[in-house]
C-alpha cells in the first residue's frame, strides 16, 4: 500500500498505480468489445464465414378434396398447432399436391383422348406469397409450391463482408414465421375433343386433389472460413 507521500516522491510508486489504473480501466472495455464482436463464437466480426444449413419439415395439416372446374378450395392453417413451434426457425411454408384424372376416354366413333388439366397451388403468410402450376398429363401429376423468408443464397455458401450477427438476421427468422399460413388450390379442367363432329365432347367437371402443407424450418451454422491452399 502506497501512501500520499510515495504517490508525490516515489517514482516507482507512481508508474505502479498508473498501470493498475490503466488495467482497471483498459479491461473492461476490450471484454465489452471482444464479446460484442464474438456473437457467441470466435469471430463474429466483419469477414468471410461458411454458412451452412438443413431445411426439415414440420406437417401443418392434410386432407383431400374433390375441387370442380374454375373453383378453389381454400384453408388457412396456425402454428398453434404445433406444440413446440415457438423454438423452431420458421422459415417458410410448402404445400405438395397430388392429383389424377377422373376423365375418361372414348372409343368409337368418338376417338378421344384424355386432356390434360391444370391443378394451381398457391401459399402465402404475411407478405410471402407463391404460387405454382402442374397438370396431370399422362393421368396424375404432383408439384409442390414453397414461400420463404431467409436468404436461401447464403446456405451452403462462403459468405463475406458481412458480421455473423448480420448473417444470423438474414437466417433466422426470429418469430416471424408464427401465425396463420394460408394456402388455396384450384383447377381448371379441360374436356376432350371428339374427332366426331356429330357428338358431343366429352366435358370434364373437375379434379380430386390431396395435399400436406408443411412448416420449413432451417437449422444452420455459422463459422470462421478458412480457405486452405492448394499443395
């Protein structure tokens, strides 16, 4: 311990309690910012970082529905229904349909064939929205059509110039993918020609199309790159 008079007269005294007081003050400051930048990991500062990740899927709902010519059936489904869907990283929604043909074709003296029809999907939550068309040419057909909210680009990919935290915000979704999920399906049938022009066409009223509605969900990593030379 230092008196008042070694602090005046002592020299070595003096520089001591100046790099005591340097420290007291110096370390606190350089953790502060060390801990910011690190953002839970080594690094997390501004630079080159490997992202990678895997999409799984959560089932919403399901069912099957006979959907006539021009009509469309539509449903919106909560993640309410999922028990854990607070800790999951919703980043999107999908729906995948399936469908067949019920028309059927006719011989003599009409010689028709079947048409192909065209079944849309469309999903949606909050602004994101999508849709998409397949048909059942051949007698049945399936498509699936996903919106999402995350950076796909950035999976799979080195990614630079950016922070981890500034990665993370285009990742994760942070509660932003709770809620209603809609989604609506319609079809627009096409009849067969008859090569008879004294017949009738052979008129088509509609398709039976099934569904699952899917919650995506992304669990990703972020770490340092590392780029590693060639020998």
């Amino acid at each position: 311990m230092y008196s008042m008079d070694d602090l005046k007269e002592n020299r070595d005294a003096q520089i001591t309690v100046a790099c005591i007081a340097f420290f007291l003050i110096a370390f606190p400051t350089y953790f502060s910012i060390a801990a910011g930048n690190a953002d839970g990991s080594l690094g997390g500062g501004v630079g080159d970082y490997q992202v990678n990740g895997e999409i799984t899927y959560v089932l919403l709902g399901s069912g099957s529905e006979g959907i006539a010519d021009g009509d469309s059936w539509s449903e919106t489904y909560n993640t309410n229904a999922i028990n854990n869907a607070d800790d999951l990283n919703i980043v999107g929604i999908e729906i995948r349909l399936s469908y067949g043909e019920d028309e059927q074709s006719r011989g003599a003296p009409c010689f028709s064939q079947t048409a192909a029809d065209t079944i849309s999907g469309t999903v949606g939550h909050l602004e994101f929205t999508n849709t998409g068309t397949g048909t059942n040419a051949g007698g049945s057909g399936a498509h699936d059509v996903a919106a999402t909210w995350y950076n796909t680009s950035m999976v799979g990919a080195v990614v630079s110039g950016l922070s981890m935290s500034e990665i993370r915000d285009q990742l994760d979704s942070n509660g932003a993918g709770l809620g209603d999920h809609s989604v609506e399906i319609s079809v627009d049938a096409e009849g067969d020609s008859c090569t008879n022009p004294l017949l009738a066409p052979n008129q088509d009223g509609g398709e039976e199309v099934s569904w699952e509605v899917h919650l995506m969900v992304l669990e990703y990593t972020i770490a340092p790159y590392i780029e590693i030379p060639d020998e």
